[in-house]
C-alpha cells in the first residue's frame, strides 16, 4: 500500500487519473450514492484528461482539491480511486455506495 505521503512527498502522484471523481454522483434519501456515466463539462471522457487542469480550481468552483482528510470524509469517492486505495480505506464501506454505468 501507498502511503499517502510518499517519498517524494508527492500526494498528487498517487491519483490514478481515472477520472472517476469527475462524473455526477447522485445521493438518495437513503445515503446511497450512485455514480452516474454523466462527466464534469470539462473532462475528456475517451483520455479521461480534465481539459482545464492547470486552471480547475479557478474556473469551475465545483472542482475540489483533495486532500488527506477529505478523502477520509467524501463518501462519493469511488472505492478504485487511488487516493482511497493509498489510505487502506477501499474495505471500510462496502455498502450504500452503486455504480449505474
Ligand atoms: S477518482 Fe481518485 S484516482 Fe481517479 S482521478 Fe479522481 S482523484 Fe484521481
């Protein structure tokens, strides 16, 4: 396992640039979460590359940086993301969160 943190100090590294955090997530009354197939206006979806990455965070408010404790807390972070995988937190929750593609 990936610390997060790792040698280089290098937190961005362990994104796997999937772009999976980069698709509409829709959370029913219940606490489930589904991922939906609908991507964030700004992401290629065949290279799955965010067309505005330098400049994410200033053009589209929606865009957060993720951060350790974040990836702690967001519940809509899809379990093959890398920074979930890194924090060993891919077991922990195996239910209330659905996948619709
Ligand atoms: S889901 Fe995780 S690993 Fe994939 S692009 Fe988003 S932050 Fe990176």
């Amino acid at each position: 396992m990936l610390h997060p943190m790792n040698d280089t100090g290098d937190w961005e590294t362990i994104c796997k640039q999937c772009g999976l955090c980069c698709f509409e997530k829709i959370e029913e009354e219940d606490g489930t979460i589904f991922h939906t197939a609908i991507p964030c206006r700004y992401l290629d979806v065949v290279s799955r590359e965010c067309r505005i990455y330098e400049r994410r965070f200033e053009i589209n408010p929606e865009c957060i940086k993720l951060t350790e404790k974040l990836v702690r807390e967001l519940r809509w972070l899809h379990d093959k993301c890398g920074y979930r995988q890194a924090l060993g937190l891919t077991q922990i929750r195996k239910k209330r969160v659905k996948t619709r593609f």
